[in-house]
C-alpha cells in the first residue's frame, strides 16, 4: 500500500533521503532502522505527507500523494495512525481529552460513552490513574504510553506508525509497550515501526530494513538481519546477541 | 533567494488570512475555540483596556486644558478630545494594548504547539489546523476588538470628563453637550471602521508569526517579537492609510 520510488529529500542542502526505494504493503510489520539522524522520522512524514519529497513518487493505495493539497491529504492521512516520537500531545488539554480528541472530532458519542472509551483505552496502556494530570505532569514513559492510547482512539486505521515507540523507556515497560503494539496488529493490520533499538524490533517487525546515509542499506527478514555481514548492521546486532 | 523568500512568506501570509477568514463559512465549526478565544481575547483585555483609556483621556484633557485655556479657549477641549479619542486614539491604543496582550500571545502559543508537533498531529487526525486554530483567533479578534475600542473610548470620555471638570473647572454639561455634537455618523463611523480591520490584522499577523516558528525557545523568542513588532507597525501604517480613505469616503476636507 506504501510505495517509495526514487524519493529524494532535502533539509535546505542536507540531503536526508537519497533515491530511496521500497514498497511496503497493507499487512506487514516493517522495521526501518537506523542511527539518529539518518531521516527514520522524515519517511514517517512523507508517509502522511507532512513534507512533500524534492524528487519522486510516494503512492498510498495507489495514489501520488506527492503533489496533493492539505484537503486530500486528509484522506490518505486517515488511513494511518501515529505515534509521534516526542508523543506530541496537546499540552493545553489535560490526558483525557487528549485521548478523547479524536472522539470529539468524528463520533458522536454522548459525555458518558467517551469517558467509557477514554478510560477503557488508558487501562489497555496501563495510565488509567493519569486520566486527570496535564501533559507535563507526565513522565517520558506515561507521555508515550498516553500518546499511543490516544492514537488508538484515531478511527480505524489501516496502518500503525511508531515512531520510537520504545526509546527512552525501562525494559519492563518497553517490553509493555512491544506487547501492545503486536496485540493492536493481531488482526493483520500492518505497521511500520521506527527504532535504532533492534532489539525491540525483532520482537515485532518480520521485515527490516536499514537505512544509512540516506540510501537503503538493507531490505530483509529476520534470518538475513541475523546472518548479515555489514559492519553496520554487526554493530547493531552486537545489542541482540548480548541480550 | 532572499527575494523568492520573501514573496513566498508573503503568499503564504495571504493563503493563511484568506483561509483564516474562510473558515467562518466553511464547516466544521469550532464553536468552543472560539468561546474560548473570546473570553481570553476580550474579557481577558478588559482591565488594562480599562486603565489604559482611562489615563489616555485624562492625559490628553490634560494637554489640550492647559494649552487651550493660554489661548483662552478652554471651552474646545471637551470636542478636541471628542474628536481624538473616537476618530483617532481610541482604537489605535486598543489595537496596540491588543497587539501587545493577545497577538504576543497568540504567536507564542501556536509556536509552542509547532514546536511541539502537535500542529502535525492535528494534521494527521484530519484536523485543518487553520480552521482549528487560526479561524477562531481571527473571529474572536474580529468581534472583540470592536467591543474592546468602544469600551476604551468610553473609559478614555470620562478620564477626560474628569480633568475638565475637577482640574480645569470647566462646566460638565458643556464638556457633555460638546462630546454628544461630536458623536455624528461619520466620526462614529470613521472609529469603529478600524478595529475591525485592525483585529483582523493583527489575529493573521500574529498566527502566521507563530505557525512560522522554527528553532526552539530562541526561535519562539523570535516569533513573538515579530508579531508584535509587525502588528504594531501595521496598526499604525493602515491606521494612516484607513484615515485617508475613511475621510475620503466620509467627504471631509482636508
Ligand atoms: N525541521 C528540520 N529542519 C532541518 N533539518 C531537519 C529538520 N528535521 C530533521 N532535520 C535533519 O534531517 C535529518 C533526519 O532527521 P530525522 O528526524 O528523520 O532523523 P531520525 O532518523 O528520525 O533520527 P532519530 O533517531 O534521532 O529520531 C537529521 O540530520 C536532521 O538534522
Ligand atoms: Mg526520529
């Protein structure tokens, strides 16, 4: 459902992407790695078409999104879900009407059915007890956990996005958090997590693929991650062996 | 590069104003942002909008008793400031105490939420954030600095009812009658046409400033600098200009 064809993408004259290339369809479980820098976050964005490629095609579900307005992007943008690696909440709206967000903005579910769903969501997260503090009252790991829930609350995505849903967090709740994440795509829907943590990413992903000065490295499963002879990725695959 | 910039920043500015104002018209609706705006924008400005007109009056009064009764024509003052406040000062020091309170604020909150990335999570939830953020800002200035201008006017009318009558010993009902021979169509109307324009100005200024927010708490710093600076500046260049064209309009002399 994601195709990459020849995408290249700039910050003013750092090139982030390079001719970068993949398809990724609607129920697979991709990993794309990488060091901090190489643009993981940046093909999250031009995946949802916050920022539009220098050069190239993105087509969802068949379409270039490449050169559509903010109205159509709409749409596309539906299909996903995300979680954004700062978690990004609102900080003016306390976590349940952070999560209740989406549920103001397209159901028309009455007071009492949204608190219903609002706490329903957090107990899946494992933040129930935060349901009244603000975003800053919150720390990194409640932060993510709260932006995920409210990300569920999106309706029906097609597609999960995570970017650096684990970074930053204790094993036990990163181990959590991997949990929930495979029990939201259960049902077959694909999702495309972003992480220099292979650890986790094995965990999750069947798919991987590399990313290192802004080329695509390596596009594999699992067996050709474990068995590849790139420095880089041995560096990476130190931290798995270890474990 | 400089040159493509800035006309770039200029037809964004004018893309963000149009569909600012769009918005009105076009649904959804975001009836409780724009409650919210409202209360910040206006109730919020009362009390300064209260104590600066106040001294504003009393110190034009002042100015104009001291320099008219030299010339002994003391009786003028109540019409000259008449005519200053509700033509000229009034809603110019509404526009820039506004500029000042709301727009800063306005500036330093959506850089904040760029900063943040939650303008790129409204996005990806299918939120237009122009007609989330920018149609209500817009709307709430656009109906409370009118409110504002005419409130200060008033407060500014009685500081200077209060020098004439307790400071220069002038008689209250003249300073009343000579307000009220003042208050015709066309000097009421050429005050209350530019509170209109100028909230509409300094809303989009002060939104665009921020929504082009880059570079942390320095870049914030920025932002709201400029969105004063530039709302203020327009305020009182389309302040000269709305001048010209209202007495134009208005069939005065000059
Ligand atoms: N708004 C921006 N303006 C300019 N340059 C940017 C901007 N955002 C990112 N970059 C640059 O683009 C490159 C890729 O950024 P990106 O956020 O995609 O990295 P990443 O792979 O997600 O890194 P991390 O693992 O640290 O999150 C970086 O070198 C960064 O300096
Ligand atoms: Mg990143």
């Amino acid at each position: 459902m994601i195709v990459f064809d020849k995408v290249w993408f700039s910050y003013g004259l750092h090139h982030v992407l390079k001719d970068v290339s993949f398809t990724i369809s609607e129920n697979e479980r991709v990993a794309i790695l990488g060091e901090s820098g190489e643009g993981k976050t940046t093909i999250l964005k031009l995946i949802l078409g916050l920022i539009r490629p220098d050069a190239g095609k993105i087509i969802i579900d068949g379409e270039d999104i490449s050169n559509k307005s903010e109205d159509e992007l709409r749409k596309v943008r539906m299909k996903f879900s995300i979680v954004f690696q700062e978690g990004a909440l609102f900080d003016s709206l306390n976590v349940k009407e952070n999560v209740a967000f989406c549920l103001r903005e397209y159901s028309k579910l009455s007071e009492d059915e949204i608190d219903h769903k609002v706490r329903e969501l957090l107990r899946i997260v494992g933040v129930e007890h935060a349901i009244e503090l603000m975003p800053d009252e919150l720390s990194g790991g409640m932060h993510r956990r709260v932006a995920i829930a409210r990300s569920l609350a999106a309706c029906e995505p097609k597609m999960f996005l995570y970017d650096e849903a684990t970074t930053g967090l204790d094993p036990v709740n990163a181990d959590i958090i991997c949990k929930l994440i495979l029990d939201l795509s259960k049902n077959g829907r694909g999702l495309i997590i972003v992480t220099h943590k292979i650890f986790d990413a094995v965990k999750i992903a069947k798919r991987f693929i590399f990313l290192k000065d802004g080329i695509i490295l390596f596009d594999g499963d699992k067996d050709d991650l474990l068995h590849s002879t790139i420095p880089e990725i041995q560096i990476y695959l130190n931290e798995v062996n270890f474990s | 590069m400089k040159i493509k910039e800035r006309i770039s920043e200029l037809q964004d500015f004018y893309l963000l104003s149009t569909r600012g104002l769009l918005g009105a018209v076009r649904k959804p609706f975001y009836f409780k942002d724009m409650i919210e705006q409202m209360d910040y924008a206006g109730a919020g400005s009362f009390i300064i909008i209260i104590l600066v007109s106040l001294f504003i009056g009393m110190a034009l009064s002042l100015q104009l008793a001291a320099e008219l009764s030299s010339l002994g024509l003391k009786m003028y003052t109540g019409k000259i400031v008449g005519i200053s406040i509700i033509r000229e000062i009034g809603p110019v020091a509404a526009a820039l105490v506004f500029a000042g309170r709301v727009g800063s604020g306005m500036a330093s909150e959506l850089g904040s939420m760029i900063l943040g990335h939650q303008i790129d999570s409204l996005r990806v939830f299918g939120v237009d954030p122009i007609k989330k953020l920018v149609t209500p800002r817009i709307l709430s200035s656009i109906v409370m600095l009118p409110a504002l201008t005419i409130i200060g006017d008033v407060v500014s009318l009685f500081g200077g009812y209060y020098i004439a009558v307790f400071v220069s010993h002038q008689s209250g009902t003249f300073y009343w009658s000579s307000i009220r021979d003042v208050l015709t169509f066309e000097n009421v109307f050429a005050g209350a046409a530019k509170p209109f324009i100028f909230g509409y100005l300094i809303a989009c200024i002060s939104c665009y400033m921020g929504f082009s927010t880059k570079g942390g708490s320095k870049g914030l710093r920025t932002s709201t600098t400029r969105a004063v600076v530039v709302s203020i500046v327009m305020i009182i260049v389309s302040d000269f200009i709305l001048t010209r064209i209202l007495l134009y309009v208005l069939g005065f002399s000059v």
